[in-house]
C-alpha cells in the first residue's frame, strides 16, 4: 500500500512541475503581483519594479506597448519572456491576436 501511494505521489508531482505546467501557468502583465513576476524565468526584482512602475501609469495595451515602456526588454527578451509564461493583455508574444490589431490600426 504504501508503494502505491508513493508511486502515485510521486506521478502527481512529476505532471505538476514538467515544462507542461509551466506553459500553462500565464502570469499576465498587467494583473501580477511581484512576487507571481518574479516567478517567471528572466524577471527578476529590477525587472519586476520597472513592470509594475509602467503599468500604474497604465495598463499595457499590447506586447509592442510593454516593450516601449519597460526598460531592459526587447523584442528577443519579450519572446523568451513569453516563451517562459508572460503574457500581456492575455497574449502571448507574437501571437495572431496580436498581429491582427496591429494590422487593423
């Protein structure tokens, strides 16, 4: 009984923490807290404080606006940043979404 529990302990945790999980945990831009910041790979509290110090000035429209108005990223720091579970305005980096507003303006 107790190599049944522990086999099973053992697969919830391996599903909980593979790259799956990662992807599917979204911290999105405009709504996390630091701490949910600086859980994403990349952020950390310099970048996280240039984050929150931007969007009080408000909230970021799109991933070109969040990368005119925070220091340090780029369109390659963006992707590996959204690659890692960033979203902003709930998409991803270079998502169709995203293209498609910006074609419409």
């Amino acid at each position: 009984m107790r190599l049944r529990t522990a086999l099973i302990a053992a697969a919830m945790a391996a599903c909980l923490s593979g790259p799956a999980g990662a992807a599917d945990a979204a911290v999105e831009a405009n709504r996390a807290s630091e701490a949910q910041l600086d859980g994403v790979r990349g952020i950390g509290p310099g970048l996280s404080s240039r984050i929150i110090a931007a969007r009080q000035q408000a909230p970021f429209r799109d991933w070109d606006d969040f990368i005119a108005r925070v220091s340090g990223v780029g369109r390659p720091r963006a992707a590996r940043l959204s690659a890692e579970g960033l979203t902003v305005a709930d998409q991803p980096y270079g998502s169709p979404a995203k293209a498609a507003s910006s074609a419409a303006h």
